[in-house]
C-alpha cells in the first residue's frame, strides 16, 4: 500500500479550508484588520489637522529655499575654481558661513558653525563627521589669516562641505 504524501496534506488542507473553524478564523482576521486600518487612519487625520509637515516627517521642518542655496553655493564654487588660495579661502569661509545659517536654521544651536556641528549626533546628517575635519581647516584660517596651505587641502574641505549640503538636500 503506496501512501502519497501529496494528497493527504491536499485532502486536508481542502478539509480544513471548507470547515467552519477555518470560517470563524478569517472572519476575526478579517475584522482585526479592519479595526487596525480604521485606528490607523484616525490617528493619521489627528496627526495630519495640527501640521502636514509634523505628520509627515515627525517633526518641524523648516522650509529653506533650496534655489538660494543653489546660487549661492554656486557663486561660492567660482571663487574656488579662480585656483588661488586666497580666494580658495574665501570660499572655504563663505561655505562655514552657509552651513552656520543652514544648521541655525534646522535648529541646531550654537554661536558658530563649529558649535553646531559639534552638537550633531554622527549619523544624523550625511557626511557630519568629516566635517570636523574640514571646520579645523576652516578654524585655522580664521585664526591665523596667513595660515600655509594648499588649494587641493581646500578643495578636500570644500568637497566635505559639499558632501554635507548633498545630504541635506540642498544641492542637486
């Protein structure tokens, strides 16, 4: 006597499908479902009457103008590519300037973009923790206006400060 495995767990299945317990199963899934989705959507329409912006994103998100910021890193990348370094510099400064609005901006605090870049959780923005090394380059021509360095440890710096504008969807 052959026993083929295949059409008992058929007929069984087909047994258990057709029986009134399996009915009762999907009739409470059926209705869980719908209590789960109608809860969800009440507390998505409570969410959504305070601020679309807090529904969709869990927090206050400011509105920052994405083609001024454009422009302006645009106009700064010029100075850059004029191959001198104190122009080179000059970017690199206006660059730190742009980040301390932004990030003032977000919400961060702090007086300067250092600060505020030191108060940033690594992770939390894209490319936030090579940006401490590009704020030390920054720091020290700040202080010290004379300070020897080469165009390409600036561009190295300005491409950080490009990689965070990127990850902030700033620049395209």
């Amino acid at each position: 006597m052959e026993l083929d495995i295949g059409s008992i767990f058929s007929s069984s299945w087909s047994a258990f499908s057709q029986s009134h317990f399996f009915l009762y199963v999907k009739i409470v899934a059926g209705f869980a479902t719908a209590v789960l989705l109608v809860a969800n959507i009440l507390l998505l329409s409570k969410r959504v009457r305070t601020d679309l912006r807090i529904a969709l994103y869990g927090t206050r998100v400011p509105r920052l103008k994405k083609s001024k910021y454009i422009s302006s890193w645009e106009s700064i990348k010029e100075r850059l590519e004029d191959k001198s370094i104190a122009s080179g510099k000059m970017a690199l400064i206006e660059a730190d300037k742009m980040l301390d609005e932004v990030l003032g901006k977000l919400g961060y605090a702090g007086r300067d973009a250092a600060e505020k870049v030191s108060n940033i959780k690594p992770g939390q923005i894209a490319g936030i923790e090579d940006m401490r090394e590009a704020q030390a380059l920054h720091k020290k021509i700040i202080e010290d206006p004379s300070y020897e360095t080469d165009l390409e440890e600036i561009k190295a710096a300005f491409k950080i400060y490009e990689k965070v504008f990127r990850g902030l969807e700033l620049l395209d």
